[in-house]
C-alpha cells in the first residue's frame, strides 16, 4: 500500500462478457484494434485494470467507445459485478481504519455503501433519475435510504443542493421533463451530492449537451471540486473535457489501460501509439 | 342425489400433501417476519380473487376442535363471508360462531376484530396484492431484489412525494410497514385504525394471498412501523364526535349507509354504524341489559 | 340492504342459485346429455380441458353444461376439481413422432416426408352459416356414419403404421437448422407450478406448464402483437400435428414403460427467423418454439410456440420486454391465467365499503389541503403586489 493519502486502490479488474477460451488472448486486445474474440464471441470489455486514487483528486478515463472505461466506473459504482479483482477502499473520515475491498462486500452492504459514500452523474439523465418523481424527489432518495425522516429536514437539503448546483429552488416540486438537458444533469449532481460521498463518479456527462451548456456543467464541477475537495473519477471521451478537469488520466482501448499518467504530461508527449492518436487528432 | 357433492372432499378440501406444503410455508414465514414466502396455491372452488389465499391457509391448520369465524369488512353476514363459511363447514364439519372471543381461526377480509385477540386465537387475512413496492417496481424479478438487499429508498420517495402533492401521507389502505425493522410489508386493505393492532400483539397473524400465491406473517410480540415522516405521522381514519348510531360506541371502525325514508321518496339520512357488527351487537345487547339508550 | 343486513347473507345466496337454474331451464327444452356435449362440442370440450388444465373428456362435459358454456367458468370447475385430486406420479416423456396423426401440416417446405395431411380442418373451408343443421335429424346422422364406414373400409391400407409420420423438425436438426437434442435425454422432473410456486427467472418447463394452461384468448393477443411489431416474431410453421398420443408411466416395482391410455392432443413447433448463436455452438441457429393442448386447438398451440419462442429469445438477449409486453415472461406468465384474471376482475364486485370510506377521509384531507394552499397562494400575492406597489 502506497501513501497515506489513497483512497482507493483498483487491482486486476477483469469483466468479460462470454465463456473465454484459450485463443481469445491471441485475438484480442490494442494490439488487434479488437474486443471479441472471434472464436468464442467473447467480449473482453476490460482486462487486468487497475490504478490508484488520491483524496481530492481527479483521476480521468479516456478512450474511444467500446474501450472499457464505463465498465471500469461501473465497477467501481458496485453496479457491475466484476470478475475478478480488488478495490480497496479507505474512509477518509477515518484515516486509520483497515482498508476494505468492496468487492468482498455482500448485496446489502455495497447496496448502502453506494448509497452513502458514493455519487454517480450519467450522461443521459433517464439511468440516474426516476422520471416518474418530482426533482426534488429524486434528490431526496439518498437521503431517504439513509434515513432522513423529516420532510421540513429534507426539503430545506434539497433547496441547500439546488442552489449549490445552480437551480432555482422554487422549482423543487417540478417535474423532470420540464427541465431541459443541462439543468437535468445539475439535478443529478445535486443528487449525487446529497449524501456528502466520498467519491464522485462521473460518466460522460457533458457528452450530450451544447457548447455552452457542456461549459457551464463544467464549471459547476469544477467549482464543486475546488470548494469540497471532492474527490473524481471522470470518463469521457473528450480530451477537452479531461483536460479542464483531471490532473491524472488513464487511457484505455478495448478494454485495456495503454497508458497512464499526469495529464499534461500524456498530452504533451503521448508514449503509446493510441495515445498519440488521440492527442493529435484533438483540437 | 343422495350422495352431496361436499362428502367426495378430503377434510378441509384440499390434498393432505398441499396442506402440508402450505403449512411449511407458513413456518417459513412466522421465521422470517414480513417476508413474502412463495407457496404452490391451488385452485379453490372460490373464484381467485376472492378469498383463496386465506383459505388455504385455514384449510391447511384447521382441525375438527377448531371454532371459526368468518368475516368480510368486519361482517358476519356479508355475503362473501357467508359463503366461505359455507365451504369450510362443509368440508370440515367444525362449529362455527359470530363471537371473535369465541373463536379460534378467524378468517377475515379487510379489517381486524375490535376485540383484541389472545394468544391461543389466529387471524387470517385475505390478501389481494403482496407487493408494499409494486407502486414503484411492479416487476417481482427486481422487487425482490430490493426486499433482500433492504433497499426501500424509493417506497420512501414515493411516501415524501404524497406529503408534497397532497399534504399528508396520501396512502388510505393497504399502508406499508416495516416489520421487525427488517422487511417492508402491505398490511392488506384494513383501515388505518387497525394497523397498530398488529403491533405487539398477542395472536399471530398470518395473512395468505391465493392469486399472488405468497404467504407472509407477523408472529406475536412483533414490532410494525408504518411508514411516516416525524413531521408528518401516521394518523388513522379517527375522527373526534363519530359515534355509532346502533349501539352508541365512539371508539371503533365506523362505515356510513344511507338510509331511505319509508315516507318519503326523497329522503332520507347516512348513518354510521360498526363495520365489527357482532361487536355492535354485543354492546347493543349490553345497552339493552342496562337500559342506557343510545346516544 | 343485502350486504349487510343481520341475517340476509345465507338466504340471497341460496336465492341466487335457485335462479342460476331457473335460468338455464326455464326454456323448458331437452336436457343436454353430457355425450352430447363431448361428441359435438368438442372445441368447448377441449379448451375446458386445457384451461382447466385435467385430460377428462366426460368431465369437461359436464363442467360445460353445469357453466352454460361459459369457457372460463367450466375451466375454473375443472381446475377446482383438480385440487383435490393427489399427484400420482409424472408420465414418462412423450415424443410427439409417438402420435397417431388425423392431420400433419408443415409450412416450411413444399413436400415433406411421409407428405402434407389435411385431415379434419376447417382452415379451407368457406364460412357460409348452413341452415342444414338447424333440423338435424338422428337418421342423417346415421347416414352420414354409414357412408363414412364405407370409405374407410375401402381405403383401408395393410401398412400398420397408419398416421406416424416423422418430425420435420428432427430434419431440421440433421440439417442443422435448430439446435440438436442433447445426447443424454433430461431425466429430471420437470417443474410442476401446481406443486412449486413460479418464480422469476424461471425454467422453460415451468413457462410452458403455465402457457399450456394460460387463456386462449390471452395467448393470442399477445402472439398477435409481438409478430404485428410488438415483439421480435417472425415465425415460420415447422410442422402442427393433431390426433393420440400413448400415455406411459413408469411400472412402480419393476420401472418398466406401461401405456395407461392416449389422448387426442395438438402439437405444434415453429422456427423463427432470428438467429441464435450460443457459447457452446460455432454456427448460428433458428430458434424452435413450442406449443401444446390437450384436444383440438390449433390456435392455441400456434400462439404459444410463437410466444415461447419470443420469450426465449428476449431472454437470451437480456431484453425482457423492450419490444413490447409480450417479449416479458414475467408480464405474460403472471397475467396469462384466464381464472385467475378473471377472478381478480371479478372482485371488484365484492364489498369495498370500508376501504371506500378510508379513501373519502384521504380525499378530505386532500381537498383541505388545497383549500388552504389557494389561501396561502393568494395571500402571497397580495403581499408581493403590495410590497411592488409600496
């Protein structure tokens, strides 16, 4: 185990879609620009993943699609289950507690540990809301799994995260489809945020909006970063995006991790022959 | 004919080896308090819907000591009741009685007996939906999913959004618990005012759902928490001044009937009465003992 | 009142059969004999059978006449009955190349061996009404057998093995059409759902006990809208058989195969056009559907092979019922048993006064609360015009 200031250690993470056999290795991977095997149709969405992350930082997933790198944030969302691995974790509010492998926990446990301590942002607001509830409904449902019992409590924390994400907090008891994309995904910060998580997962979640919208969401999370010191975990599939927000990034295609590093310094002077593609093919 | 078609039956209608299954189920589900126990629910000659899954369960403890009582909305009279009587007499040969002191099974339909039960008494209720989640999951596969891993956020979101849209907690029956502050559960369609009666009691409760094919219990001494907010609680169907116009009582279940004036075509009044209407009785006759009038 | 006067219950009910009769026999006509009925009502007979799910002709017959031909309600006697009846023991497995065919079609291929049979069908016939049979005498009847018995005995060929025709699907299977059958036949018993409770995801032979047994009527609309586009049908008919299939159980002390009886039975399988392709097989397959009834019911064997295999399929896939309601085993198996359906429809006729009056107090409280939120809301923009204007 590395530093103090970890907290979390991803190891070996392995989730294949598929039986496997003996020649899948032959066929697949970076090298042969390819995922599934073509023996046993396999698909190999990640293999032997693994990378380590600080309090307070934020670590980039960049790739193409296909290359894995929303399996990996899934998996460490305990939504996925891997196949193989370890992501040991350590509670920042209790520095000298035992690392845990969440993925030793059992269904109750992970169900509330994710709940709790941990925040997801989609890209496509539909998979993180229930459209059926009003916003402010869905921003409560964390609060509600751990607990809360007081409605006048509650609304008076909705309102405190709207304004923290920059929605008009009269709108609490509005419907979601009368939000337009970018205040949609204000609303699954605010969720996400709702619990005070120790990690914020965040999956391509500019990726379907405008320009100037993309910009503004952006901001907002910079800023949150800045004021809480929250910890990040962001996959895009835009270098821009990654560039604005995560000081270190890592770098997959199909399914494996090419490369990994700061930053700056993979956008500077890319080593692997993918990475250079990505770079140079940027604005 | 002078053979009745009821004497081609086994005791209690149904085969020995699903009473048998039936019964194991029931064990299963006084363990596990709240829990929804699948059972391999047979066809009656009762339309689903209307009783099967009580039956069973009577049908699978019931021996020929037993003293039942049946009710349907708390009478004894109404039809539906009249008619599974019918049928568990038929096929059992037991007593049966109208007093719920009496009684050793009572098979009921959407109300508990104002009398509180003992602890050598069972109530068995008629279930139409299981599911306390299926307002929000209606697919069983995920649903049970969720009952294993405790993971009731939603059902919570659901109760918050009838306090924002209505002001109060919205649900009138069939109102979700958690049991033995594990599982959530529906408590069948009994008002409010008899949710609390399954908390801590002496009898047990076992409550079986034909259509559904599931069976769940409360066993005694177990805690019920109905689902509700600090700051807006739980409250029953009470209303301060209601009295029943039968037998004076101000602290039972009441139901209101027209009633139509002989004179006049165009008239007539709602009255309130009992909906326990052997209770109503009781103390109509106490009344009448003591010749206090009605109020 | 009815529902709740002190001792009316019993009397209303006992009033109510009477006339249940009275209906039925107040026209004064001939009472049905229950041959009849069995002879010449062979459809009804039939669907009370396999709604009914119990193999007994007679019975059926009189569930028929006792229901005054309402389908659900003689299935729903039959169904009753079958409860009190103990399992036996499980038959042994039948091959449908066991069945002693009256008719074998198959839409997949112009000539097929052993050939194409017509038998008794209505399918070609023109549906004009004939007035004939309105006088129907027991002489024609006679006739119409005697001319019958001539034909036969003419045609009568010295090959034994009348109606045995090989499956088309098993020469699909040589070509490698579908998946072959594996080399060790299953000898586990199949799930019973009237001994286990269903529950989901559940194995294949639990779906199809539970589609045999499901309403025709309900089969159909949902084969209907998955091959309309609701759903990922495109079947084709491999091969529909109709005639008697030997019953055989296994000897108690000796375990040797003893046939009991036959009944008449359909059977149908159907191949669907999407492929399938599995860990275990290296070429991509058409997947086969099947679909059974006790008796004559075409329809309903075709509509529950076309719905199991669309089932299949979504499942395979993972995707239960994003093509439509029926492409969800766990939508169409918990809403495809007619007495079931029927019976929680039918309940609302039941008492509901006291959960009525649980409801009217929440609508009170709901119509306060609006009440006093419009006072609040009005109140608030009087203050706020007000203060614009202060």
């Amino acid at each position: 185990m590395t530093a103090p200031t970890w907290i979390l250690q991803a190891s070996g993470l392995n989730k294949q879609y598929g039986p496997g056999c003996p020649r899948c290795q032959q066929f697949t991977g970076p090298a042969h620009n390819n995922s599934q095997c073509p023996i046993c149709n396999t698909v190999h969405a990640c293999v032997d993943a693994g990378f380590t992350l600080h309090q307070g930082e934020v670590l980039g997933i960049v790739g193409e699609s296909g290359s894995g790198k929303s399996t990996l944030l899934q998996m460490v969302n305990l939504a996925t289950p891997a196949d193989s691995g370890h992501i040991w974790y350590r509670e920042p509010r209790t520095p000298d507690a035992e690392p845990v492998d969440l993925l030793q926990m059992d269904a109750y446990r992970s169900r509330h540990f994710r709940n709790d301590r941990l925040g997801i942002v989609y890209q496509r607001p539909e998979l993180g809301l229930n459209m059926r509830f009003t916003v402010g409904g869905n921003v409560a449902e964390k609060l509600l799994l751990a607990n809360w019992r007081h409605v006048g409590n509650i609304r008076a924390r909705i309102r405190e995260l709207m304004e923290q994400t920059e929605l008009p907090p009269e709108r609490i008891d509005d419907a979601p489809h009368t939000f337009s994309g970018g205040m949609l995904q204000r609303v699954q910060i605010a969720k996400a945020l709702s619990s005070s998580p120790s990690l914020l997962l965040l999956d391509e979640v500019t990726s379907g909006l405008d320009l100037s919208v993309q910009a503004r969401v952006l901001d907002l999370i910079r800023r949150i970063q800045w004021e809480q010191q929250m910890t990040m975990l962001l996959v895009s599939h835009d270098l821009g995006v990654i560039k604005q927000l995560a000081r270190r990034t890592i770098v997959m295609k199909n399914g494996h991790i090419v490369e990994s590093g700061l930053t700056d310094q993979i956008l500077e002077d890319p080593q692997h022959p993918y990475t250079q593609l990505l770079v140079s093919s940027a604005l | 004919m002078s053979t009745t078609p009821e004497q081609l039956y086994n005791f209690g209608f149904i085969d020995e080896d699903s009473k048998r299954e039936v019964r194991r189920q029931i064990l299963k589900a006084i363990a596990l308090p709240g829990h929804q126990v699948p059972f391999a629910s047979r066809d009656l000659p009762i339309a689903r819907g209307w009783g099967t899954g009580g039956l069973q369960i009577t049908m699978a403890i019931i021996d020929a000591n037993d003293i039942l009582k049946v009710i349907d909305q708390g009478d004894d009279e109404s039809v539906n009741a009249v008619n599974l009587r019918r049928l568990l007499q038929r096929t059992t040969g037991v007593t049966t009685t109208v007093d719920t002191t009496a009684a050793s099974i009572i098979q009921t339909r959407h109300r508990i007996p104002e009398e509180p039960m003992r602890r050598d008494q069972i109530l068995v209720l008629q279930v139409p939906m299981v599911d306390p989640l299926r307002w929000v999951e209606p697919n069983l596969e995920r649903a049970t999913v969720m009952h294993g891993e405790s993971d009731y956020g939603r059902m919570w979101v659901y109760m918050y959004e009838s306090v924002v849209k209505a002001g109060d907690l919205r649900i009138a029956t069939q109102y979700p618990v958690i049991v033995a502050g594990r599982y959530m559960m529906d408590t069948t369609p009994i008002p409010r005012w008899d949710v609390m009666r399954l908390h801590n009691a002496e009898a047990l409760f076992l409550f079986g759902a034909g259509r559904e094919k599931r069976i769940y219990a409360v066993p005694p001494y177990t805690t019920i928490e109905p689902l509700q907010f600090e700051d807006f609680r739980f409250k029953t169907e009470f209303v301060a001044g209601q009295i029943c116009a039968r037998c004076g009582a101000q602290d039972t279940f009441l139901t209101s009937h027209f009633v139509v004036d002989t004179t006049n075509p165009a008239g007539g009044y709602w009255r309130t009465s009992c909906s326990d209407t052997s209770f109503c009785d009781k103390r109509v006759l106490v009344n009448t003992t003591n010749q206090e009038a009605p109020q | 009142m009815g529902y709740i006067a002190a001792r009316g219950g019993t009397t209303a009910i006992l009033n109510a059969e009477q006339l249940v009769e009275y209906l039925r026999l107040q026209g004064g006509s001939t009472p049905l004999e229950l041959v009849q009925i069995r002879d010449q009502l062979r459809h009804a007979v039939g669907r009370a059978m396999n709604e009914g799910a119990l193999y007994a002709p007679m019975l059926a017959a009189l569930a028929v006449k006792q229901a005054e031909g309402d389908s659900i309600e003689a299935s729903f006697l039959l169904r009753a009955y079958r409860s009190t009846l103990s399992r036996i023991m499980p038959t042994l497995p039948i091959s449908g190349e066991a069945m002693r065919c009256m008719r074998r079609i198959s839409a997949s291929f112009k000539d097929i061996p052993g050939g194409q049979m017509l038998g008794p069908s209505q399918d070609y016939q023109i549906r004009l009404l004939n007035n004939l049979l309105a006088n129907e005498t027991a002489d024609a009847v006679t006739t119409v057998l005697a001319t019958y018995e001539q034909l036969v005995d003419a045609g009568m060929s010295a090959d034994g093995a009348i109606g045995h025709f090989p499956k088309v699907a098993d020469y699909m299977r040589q070509q490698e059409m579908i998946a072959p059958l594996p080399s060790e036949p299953d000898t586990r018993e199949p799930y019973d759902i009237t001994r286990t409770a269903i529950t989901f995801p559940c194995a294949r032979s639990a779906r199809l006990q539970s589609l045999a047994q499901g309403d025709t009527g309900c089969l159909l609309t949902y084969a209907y809208s998955s091959v309309r586009g609701y759903g990922d049908a495109h079947p084709t008919l491999a091969e529909l058989r109709f005639g008697y299939l030997p019953i055989q159980v296994a000897h108690p002390l000796t375990g040797e195969a003893i046939t009991i009886g036959e009944i008449s039975a359909t059977e149908c399988e159907i191949v669907s056009k999407a492929h399938s392709v599995s860990a275990t097989q290296s070429m991509p397959r058409f997947n086969l559907g099947y679909g059974f009834t006790f008796g004559h019911g075409e329809v309903k064997a075709i509509s529950m092979a076309i719905l199991d295999s669309v089932l299949t399929q979504a499942k395979a896939k993972g995707l239960s019922g994003e093509s439509g309601p029926a492409a969800n085993e766990e939508f169409v198996l918990l809403h495809s048993d007619g007495i079931e359906a029927s019976g929680f429809t039918a309940h609302y006729k039941l008492p509901h006064y006291v959960t009525f009056e649980a409801d009217l107090k929440v609508l009170d409280r709901a119509r306060e609360h609006t009440a006093t939120q419009s006072q609040t809301r009005l109140q608030e923009i009087a203050t706020r015009t007000q203060e614009a204007t202060a």
